[in-house]
C-alpha cells in the first residue's frame, strides 16, 4: 500500500492556473478567434530562422557564457546606444535571459529581502506579483487612472506610497494591458520620486519597438538619473515573432548585474546557445526592429477601423499589440463573465482587464490582441462588428 503524500504548503496559495491558459483553452472548445492571448499567429523572418539552422551547423550546441554569448550582447550594446544613448559595458552590464519573464523573476529576486516593498502600477502585467511574493516581498499597487487621454500613471499618488521600506519600483512602457505608453514627463516624475533615496527601478520594456504615431519609446536608457538604478528588460520574442523561443536581455549597472548574475546562475544559468547566435547575426540589419512601429500600427488601424461602427468604445492604443475596449452598451456583465460570453457566443477571445489587478477591479473593460495575420483579424472583425 502506498504511503499518502505528504501536505504541501504552497507559497503562492493566491495562484491558480492563469487567465491566459483559461481563455486560450475556452477558444480552442468553442472555435473562437484567440485574441487573448499575446502571440502571433504568423511566421518570423526566415532569415532568421537560416541564421540559426547555421549556427546549429556550425557546432554551436553547447553551453555558452552564463551572462550570454558575446556577439549578442555586444549587438544588444550596440543597439541601445544607437537607440537611446546609453552605452552599456557588454561584458558586465547585459545579460541574456530566458525571456523576459524570468529576467522580471531574477531581478527581483536579487534585491528585495523579506519586508521591502515594491511599488507596481496597476493594472499589471501578471508575473510581477507572485515573483514578489516568491521573496517574501510586500506588493504596493497603485492603480492607473483613466481618462478621456487614456490611462495614465497618478505619480502623486506612487510618490504617497513611498516608504522607508521601498526598495524596487516597477514600470512597464509600452504598457501590457492598457496600451498607453510612459511620455518624458512621466520619466521626470519618477526621477523625482526617487532623487536621494536608495530605491531601484525594474523597467519592463519588451514593447519598446511598437510605438505609434509618431511617438518615441522614452526607454528609462535615455534618463541618466534613472539607468543608475535601473533593470532594464526586453524581449526578442516581442520584437522578432519568436514568443517560443524564450530568449531576452536585461541591462543594468555593473554593480546591480554582479547581484542578478548570482542568481541568474542559480534560476537558469543559461540561455539555448544557436538562437543566441542567429539572434545576434539578424541584429547586424536594424531594419527589422526599426520598421516594427508601421508594421503593428497598420493592424492597430485596420482592428480599429473594423470596430468603429459596432457598440465597443475604443481606448487609446498608443503601444504594443494590444487594444483595450469598453462594452458597458453592449453588456452590463462583469468583465470575465463578459469574456467567457464572447468567446463562447461570439466565437473571439478576449482577456478581462481585471485579471491584470491584485484585488479585483471592475472597469467594464477587455484586451484584445491585434498580432494577428490580417485574415485573422477580418474573421474576428466580421463577428466583432454585429454587437
């Protein structure tokens, strides 16, 4: 007879299975359109993909250098600076990680201790809070406000919550779920907030290459207050069309990447070595990432053009792929009810905006995901248009 198995005391007893795997599960029962979840459903470059079929080739199967191979930091380096002005040391200061979620996952786990609070602005993308509950932190959301401009952060407000015990502030710009993006204003702000003090900043900037209208991405790269105690993330995955692939970068001062590699070691070590070598051969042309604004506002327009003449009051979508609505002439149900309903009556997916808060807050508010081929987005669109 088998001995039972011993009681396991969970440490995130909040957590359950995601938003995003319920939703995507749903759609694939009912058929839907997933615009749910945050993935293309188009191919990358092949190039991109010979690049790494010939570093495979080559012999490059190994493990390569725990911080990431050279060739691509170097390029990542390049990038930032030519970008943003910022010349990070490749060799000490960027380090290759496995996605950017687990760089979010290392990098607060490198610096916050038991007690310290971290300071996140709601709604949030959902890694950010059981990665702070992993080390014993304090969350300490503040919620955006929202207004005929969009969403915005009330930085009077993330200033009040400051405290002796605040020891990491996350941003996220462009922002997943709202698609509002920070301005320099805003960066100026923070910089306020934490001029004198010892608290450091995690900016989550995997959305950096889709900004529209025009807009510049304000990277907290270009803010030499800021870099100084910044955890700069992004994410190849993001900008390349290769969200499996699990490969981005975070950047840091010397002095903040010795303490994330002493993790980093720890979590993953390293990172899948022939992608890393492909990814760093396609960085020589920028043309990719520097043509990525037009190419996602062409289907940003094209989404919202096709939901102009239903019932959905469109929000500002300023950055990423992302295009939250309100249904509140449509439905009066509460915002996972109203999802659940789209994706089994109306056949798309979509994710409720309170899913992305720790406690749960009603806005009458839904994220769809605009990374489609365009046919996806037309047969979404002609099911859309009818409510």
């Amino acid at each position: 007879m088998n001995s039972p198995t011993p009681t396991l005391r969970t440490k995130l007893p909040a957590v359950g299975t995601t938003v995003f795997t319920r939703m995507s599960a749903l759609a694939v029962e009912h058929s839907a359109v997933n615009l749910g979840q945050g993935f293309p459903d188009f191919a990358c470059d092949p190039k991109l993909l010979d690049m790494v079929s010939d570093a495979m080739r080559a012999g490059h199967n190994q493990y390569p250098m725990m911080s990431g191979v050279p060739a691509l930091r170097e390029a990542i380096a390049a990038k930032v600076a030519a970008l943003y002005g910022h010349a990070y040391d490749a060799g000490s200061e960027i380090t290759v990680t496995s996605g950017a979620s687990q760089a979010v996952q290392t990098a607060i786990l490198c610096c916050v201790h038991p007690g310290d609070e971290v300071i996140l602005i709601e709604p949030a993308y959902d890694c950010y809070l059981p990665n702070i509950a992993l080390t014993g932190g304090v969350a300490v959301p503040v919620s955006m406000e929202l207004g005929a401009e969009g969403y915005s952060v009330p930085w009077q407000k993330l200033a009040a919550a400051v405290t002796p015990r605040t020891r990491l502030i996350i941003i996220n710009s462009p922002h997943n779920p709202t698609g509002s993006i920070l301005r320099e204003a805003d960066l100026h702000a923070l910089a306020d907030i934490v001029r004198g003090t010892d608290i450091l900043v995690l900016s989550d900037e995997v959305y950096e290459h889709m900004v529209f209208d025009g807009a510049r991405h304000e990277s907290v790269c270009r803010h030499p207050e800021l870099v100084s105690r910044s955890f700069v993330i992004s994410s190849f995955g993001k900008t390349y069309h290769v969200t499996g692939w699990k490969v981005g970068y975070v950047a840091a001062p010397k002095t903040l990447m010795a303490e994330f590699r002493k993790v980093h070691q720890y979590n993953v070590f390293t990172v899948n070595t022939p992608m890393q070598h492909g990814i760093a051969s396609y960085m020589a042309d920028p043309k990719p990432y520097l043509e990525l604004p037009a190419f996602y506002q062409r289907k940003r327009d094209l989404f919202r053009e096709g939901l102009s003449g239903s019932r959905f009051t469109l929000l500002p979508a300023d950055g990423t792929y992302f295009q939250c609505v309100r249904y509140d002439a449509i439905s009066g149900l509460d915002e996972a009810a109203f999802a659940e309903w789209l994706t089994t009556e109306i056949k798309v997916a979509a994710i409720p905006v309170s899913a992305f808060y720790s406690q749960p807050q009603e806005s009458g508010i839904v994220r769809f995901c605009f990374a489609k081929k365009d046919e996806t987005l037309q047969l979404a669109l002609e099911r859309l248009s009818r409510l």
